[in-house]
C-alpha cells in the first residue's frame, strides 16, 4: 500500500487494485491549471470595498499596480509587506511578473486585496501550492467591512453626550 498516484489514471487503477470496503469513496482533488490565451493566470482578491484584478506569469519578480511600479503605489513598506506575502510562504520570490488593476477602498484595504488576488493567481497558476497558501489563510476573503451608520447615532455606535437637564 505505499504506491502513490500521480494522475488521475493512476488513482483509478490503484483504486481498482486495492479492496475499498463498500460505501467509502476515494477522493482525491487533482486540480488543473487555469491559464488565459497568454499564458497567465487571473483571480480577483476583494477586501473592504477594494477589488482587485492580478494577472501573474512567469518573470523576474517586477510588481505593477495600475500602471506604477509597487514602490511607488505602496509606498509604506508595510504594505509591501501584505502584497508580498504569497510569494514569501510558498518560496516564490522573484519567480513572477504580476500586472494587478486596483479600485475602491483606501490603501490599507487595497493591499489586502492584492495580496488575496495574488494568492489566488498563485494557485491557479500552480495547482500544487495551494495547500500552501491556504494553510496561511490567503484564500480566505477577509469579510470585515465598515459598519454602518445609524440615525440617531453619531457614528455607527457612539452616542451623541447625554444631558439630564
């Protein structure tokens, strides 16, 4: 029983060899690439009210955020920090040329975004890092948004001062 499958034929045909007791499956995910025309791969990564779209193809690590280099858009490198993250976690610094359009949202919420997107891509790109990426919780869309306003509020909690006379 140490044989491993490394295509999907494979796994049939060691699935047809071994007994499996009746009522369990073998599951498996192969998953396959997804690439565009050009050969790259596209996600969305959304956080707060920011969108961003990533394409990621193989390259020397350049990094552009609506048409200026990351340095320039990101300019605090905390934020540089967040974009790069993907790359860090699955040793794939400097491997990739990512071409990222951003909208909504400030910065902060921004970085998020493509940092998401990026991981996504990554994925696509290359199905086996996946685990990767999703052990750190990079594919996992940070839900948390801004809360509302309420009338008779002065923000979305706080109350106007209270006086008793």
């Amino acid at each position: 029983m140490s044989e491993t499958a490394n295509t999907l034929a494979d796994l049939e045909t060691l699935g047809a060899e071994t007994s499996v007791p009746a009522g369990s499956q073998i599951s498996a995910v192969i998953r396959e690439q997804e690439l565009d025309a050009q050969g790259r791969a596209y996600a969305t990564g959304r956080r707060k009210d920011a969108v961003a779209r990533v394409w990621l193809k193989p390259g020397t690590g350049k990094i552009v955020v609506n048409g200026r280099d990351q340095e320039v858009y990101f300019a605090r490198p905390s934020l540089r920090l967040v974009i790069n993250q993907p790359f860090g976690v699955t040793e794939r610094v400097g491997q990739y040329d990512v071409m990222i359009t951003v909208k909504g949202g400030g910065l902060s919420g921004q970085a998020g975004a493509v940092k998401h997107g990026i991981a996504q891509a990554l994925s696509k790109y290359e199905p086996l890092l996946r685990s990767a990426v999703k052990a750190e919780g990079f594919l996992t869309r940070d839900s948390r948004v801004v809360e509302r306003k309420k009338y008779g509020k002065a923000k979305a909690r706080k109350s106007f001062q209270f006086s008793k006379r």
